[in-house]
C-alpha cells in the first residue's frame, strides 16, 4: 500500500506544496512546486495541490498524512493552509501536523551548516522580524519577534529568508519534513497566536 505525505506552506508570499512518499523510516521527495501568490494563496495553492496529485499519479486515498507550516507569517496565508487542512481531515480524516515555518526555514537551507548559525528570518513589519537560530543543529536563538536591529547586528548569523537583509530562501519540503518528527500533532482549529501582538501585551 502507498502512503503519500502531501506538504502545504502559505505562511509567506511565495507558496509551496509537495508530494512526498514514506518509505520505512524515510521520506522521498516525489514532487515539488511554488507558488507565487501573495494575494491569491487560496486559488492557485489549491490548484497546485490538484496538479500535484493528478501529475504523480495517485488517489487521494493513498495521502496517509498531511503537512503543513503553522507560523510564524502572513495570517491571511495562514488561515488558508489550515482551511485546506480542515477540509482534507473533515473530508477523510486524514492526520495532520504543523511544523515551525521559522524551523523548516532552517533545515530547508542546502549549504555547509557546520560551525554556522543559521538565522531563519521572516518580515513582520518596518521594526520586527520573525527569527530563529540555529549552531550544529542545536536551538542558540528562541523562535520569536525580535526587533530588525537586534538580528541585523548580529554579524556571525547567516541569516535565511525573506527579510532585505538575508539570502533569499524558501521553504522546501526536505526542511518541513526534517522538523515533521518533533512537531506535535495539531487540532485543526488550532492558531497560533502573533508574535507581534505577544509583544504589544506583554
């Protein structure tokens, strides 16, 4: 029996969806697309998951698992990927997990890791970013909303992602499947709350 892992990200501008199949205690990338589409996540993701499921071949019922990044980002993203998920497991009951996006931001990075802190980095407006680090795969910088100053100055950070100042890098579904095992499993009403309005409370 096949048991496919469908990967859905809408946390930032530029979506991604991916087929992988489990394979013992591994997981093959099968297929993976982008999507660039800031304002219409929903239209072109949904269609990019029909793509990706009718170009490999396979049934919707051989999809054991779905999933998807839960923030931090745009929360209109957000709410898309979760309504999809919502469908999926309403429609057939399928399992599902969220992984940090800031994590598999991280591990989606290809380049020599060894030695280097690895600073995931997402815009969260003119003053704050989104940040997590990372040194030989061990947690150095808390996931959190942090002030652009702070992780600018921070010259030994190779820092990853959408802000002006990083390498510019996506999220792939090699990176959300390194951090799948850790991840708890996630209601499909769950939200997590802004790390920008943590900040304006506290």
């Amino acid at each position: 029996m096949k048991n496919f892992v469908l990967l859905i990200d809408t946390s930032t501008k530029v979506g991604m969806c991916a087929l992988a199949e489990k394979l013992n205690y591994d997981y093959k990338v099968v297929a993976q697309e982008y999507v660039s589409a800031e304002l219409s996540h929903s239209e072109k993701m949904f269609n990019a998951i029909k793509d990706i499921i009718d170009n490999n071949n396979i049934n919707f019922e051989d999809i054991k698992q779905l999933v998807y990044c839960s923030g931090p980002g745009s929360f209109t993203g957000l709410r898309i990927s979760y309504s999809a998920i919502k469908g999926f497991f309403v429609a057939k009951g399928i399992q599902h997990k969220g992984v940090s996006t800031l994590k598999a931001l991280v591990k989606s990075y290809e380049g020599d890791t060894k030695d280097k802190i690895i600073c995931a980095v997402i815009k969260s407006g003119k003053e704050d970013v989104f940040a997590y680090a990372e040194l030989n795969g061990k947690e150095l910088i808390k996931e959190a909303c942090y002030p652009v100053q702070d992780i600018i100055k921070e010259k030994n950070f190779l820092c990853v992602g959408d802000a002006p100042f990083c390498k510019d890098l996506k999220v792939s579904a090699r990176g959300m499947l390194s951090v799948l095992e850790e991840a708890p499993l996630d209601g499909i009403n769950y939200l997590k709350a802004s790390y920008a309005e943590k900040r304006r409370t506290s």
